[in-house]
C-alpha cells in the first residue's frame, strides 16, 4: 500500500513513526467526523493551507510559487550580498531603497537549488532555467492555490487503521511539508483519523482550538481570504496592514518632518524642498516652512478600502496635495512612506526643538574632548588640553597653546536622527572627527554623539564636556 512505504520512510528520516501495532487485536470504531478522506473538500482546504508558500522571497525570484533555498548569494545593484535567512531580505531592501529614481537590479549566483509548491527542489543552473519554472506562476497578486491566512500548530497526530477497524499505525507530524507528504500519500481505501483537538493560528494571530472535521473545514473556509497574501514582488511592504489612523495621526503630530524624496508623475523634485520643514498640527492645519517662509495647508486622515489614506493639501504646493496611500513606516517612527502611483513622498522625522538645542549648547561656552573611543579603541590621549570652541557663523577651533586647528560644524538630521557633522580637513589628530556623529545624549555640560563605520560596524564615541 503505498501509504504505508510513506510510513516506513517517514519513520526512518524523522523518527515519526511510534508503533507498528500489529498486536492489537481489538476492533476500534474510528470517529466518522475525525476521519480524513482524500479528494474532500476538508482534504483540498488542509492541502491548499500546507503547502508551499514562495511568496516571501519575491525580491529574489519575482514568484511566489517557487522559493530559493537559502543560502543564496545575489548581487543588488552592484552590492554582493550573501542571504543566510529570511531575515536577510532585508539587505537588498536596504540597497534597493537607497534611491527611489535608479533602476534596481538583481543578479543571482548561479547554481541555485529552488522549492516548488509541493516541496520538490530542483538545482537550478542560470536564469533561463529559472525562468521556465517562474513563467509558470501568477503574476504579482493574482489568486494562487495556496492559504496563507491559517497556520497549523504541530505536532498533530494521525491515527491509521486496516479495513477491519484495526489501529495498525500511529504517525505524528510535524511541520507543513511532512503534513503535504503525508496526505500526498494517502489512498483512498486509507482509514486515516486526526486525533482532535487540534490548534490553528489565523492571520491577526488568534489561536483557535479544532475539536472535528466540520469545525476545521469552517475555520479554514472562513479565514482563507482575511488576510493580505503579499503575494507581490515588493520585499517588507506590508509594514501597515495592521495600522490604524490613530498611530499615524500620532506619529505625524510628534516633532516635524523634512520631505527626504518627492517623485512626482515619476519626476524627482527632491531637491527643490530640501529646506521644506513640515509641522503637522492637531487642528487639521499643516504649516511648510521654507527658510522662514510658511504656507499653510490642511491634512487628514482617513480609512479607505485600500488602506489608510493621508490627505494633504496646499494651495501653492500641487507637488504635495495629494490622497496619499500610507505604504509604510520604519519602526522607531522616524520615516514615513506615502505612495499614490508613480508618486512618491518619505517624510524624515525632524524635532526642531532638539536640533535648536544642540546648537545652543555646543554655541555656549567652550569644551574639551572628555573621552574618544575609535572603532573600540581608547584615543582620549590625543587631545588633551586641547580647548574646542563651536562658533555661529559654523567654525569651530580646536587650541592648544600656541596650535589652533581649524575647522567647521553643523547640526542636521539625516534619516530621522540629529547629528553632528565635523570636518577639520587633513588637521591631525582632528581628522579622526570627520564624520557625521549620531547625537545620543545631549545636556547644558556634556555632550556625547557615536558613529558607526558602515564597512566594519566599528563604533567610535566622541564625548565632549564643558570647561
């Protein structure tokens, strides 16, 4: 019986297989709601929920039937990245959103090996051969056959039993592949009983206890269409399916914001607004400020059937006044992604208030270099007894008897965080501060900014304090 080669394999791999119970010999009546049938409408809806989804690596394969098993190495834009796990498509995320205007490319290093829907891998030698299983899927969106809106929670165990009513066998599973097989498997002479209850995870995360098969066939019938697949080819962009207008209401009310890319009719104008500070206020008003001059517009939120949609409107600033679609945010809040076609708004979080404070505090008086720690390694040494001296107009001096090393200052904000930009030129030993520091902590007497190397994730720490 072919079900039964399936047990024998199943018991040799995982160690499912408990007990060959040839020496029961009493008869068992199994529970007519409990026994799984091939070809039924629960059989189909448990299949379709089991199997394979390839729609979480749509940023690599552009399909979501198929999935590329891990590790993989690409190449995003001209960046090598090497993909260890799901986690890590963030990564070409990352590159990919360095720009909004280039075109993204993505070239995998071939061989390859891929999943398909029933779990079967296939070595993959170049893009054709790709090709010809990714023509085979829907396009982005599309209806597929698989159910992602409801999760098993294993393991789940199956009774078997012979024609005359005899348990012959019990089989544990435990993950959606080893489920697949097994009902790839089954015959339909096969008298196969789920052992209830079982569990389900739907998508909003509620677990829900299944005490027979009419209870499962409703449950999955039910959720199998309230939950956003994602089956499209854009990595992370469900980041708000869970959103609501009060969190955005408050994000957008907390400090001010710089407008970081505007691509309108898929044209950038982000330069022209780069001076733009946008204060969005509780009364429905919005005030762009551009170097101290300001227009004045409303915002709103609202909820439509294809999400949460931000309303801004300026008289004299068409480029902004659209029904913007929320797309997402990042998760400290610093970055808000709005979309409407082939236009495109990132607002970048700016708090005036801190900004202005740093400037005044470093304006006030004069400091000494209290601590240096470059990439892990103490250089305090360096600058003792130099005194630095931060200047309005945006020099700043570092003295030290008669040595005077020159050089310039700035505070800004860069992808929602302030920071603390030094350039002394080639001055030694200045020249270790040319980079854009981090503010972390910032008060009347101490002031103490980070940067972290890129290349080497290296974290060098500046603290400066008031003589």
């Amino acid at each position: 019986m072919k079900l039964k080669n399936y047990f024998f394999i199943l018991s040799l791999i995982s160690t499912l297989l408990f007990s060959c119970q040839k020496e029961v010999t009493t008869v068992i009546q199994p529970t007519q709601n409990e026994v799984l049938t091939p070809n039924t409408i629960v059989e189909n809806l448990i299949q379709k929920t089991v199997t394979k989804d390839g729609s979480k690596d749509n940023i690599i394969d552009n399909a979501s039937c198929i999935s590329v098993q891990l590790p993989v190495t690409v190449i995003a834009n001209g960046t090598e990245i090497v993909i260890s796990t799901e986690a890590d498509y963030v990564k070409i995320e990352a590159v990919f959103d360095q720009s909004s205007v280039d075109n993204d490319s993505l070239n995998i290093i071939f061989p390859i090996t891929i999943i398909l829907s029933d779990y079967t891998e296939v070595t993959i030698q170049n893009m054709d051969e790709l090709e010809s299983y990714t023509s085979t899927c829907n396009g982005e969106n599309e209806p597929d056959d698989d159910i992602e809106c409801v999760d098993f929670n294993y393991p789940i165990t199956f009774s078997i039993f012979d024609s005359a009513n005899e348990l012959t066998d019990t089989v544990s599973i435990q993950n959606d592949e080893q489920f697949y097989l097994f009902l790839e498997n089954m015959n339909e002479s096969d008298i196969v009983q789920i052992n209830f209850p079982i569990s389900i995870t739907l998508a909003d995360g509620t677990e829900k206890t299944i005490n027979n098969l009419d209870e499962l066939e409703t449950a999955i019938d039910d959720a199998k269409n309230m939950c956003n697949e994602d089956d499209n080819n854009d990595y992370n962009d469900d980041d708000c399916v869970n959103c609501t207008t009060e969190q955005i209401t408050e994000i957008l009310l907390t400090c001010s914001w710089m407008p970081d890319t505007v691509i309108v009719n898929g044209q950038d104008n982000s330069e022209q607004y780069a001076n733009y500070i946008f204060t969005f206020k509780q009364d429905g008003t919005v005030v762009a400020d551009d170097n101290g001059n300001e227009l004045q517009g409303t915002w709103v939120i609202d909820q439509s059937d294809n999400g949460i949609l931000v309303k801004i409107n300026f008289e004299g600033l068409p480029d902004f006044s659209f029904n913007w679609n929320l797309h997402e945010y990042n998760d400290d809040h610093t970055e808000v992604d709005l979309t409407l076609e082939e236009n495109k708004l990132t607002l970048e979080k700016v708090c005036l208030e801190d900004k202005t404070f740093l400037e005044n505090t470093l304006n006030e008086g004069t400091w000494l270099v209290a601590n240096f720690i470059n990439g892990g390694v103490s250089e305090t040494d360096n600058y003792n007894d130099f005194v630095l001296d931060f200047m309005t107009d945006g020099t700043v001096t570092a003295t030290k008897n008669s040595d005077v090393v020159n050089g310039t200052w700035n505070v800004i904000y860069d992808s929602g965080k302030l920071k603390l930009v030094l350039n002394f030129n080639d001055a030694i030993p200045f020249n270790e501060f040319n980079e854009d520091w981090i503010a972390v902590d910032v008060q009347t007497a101490r002031v103490e900014v980070k940067h972290i190397d890129s290349d080497t994730n290296a974290e060098s720490t500046i603290v400066f304090e008031r003589l």
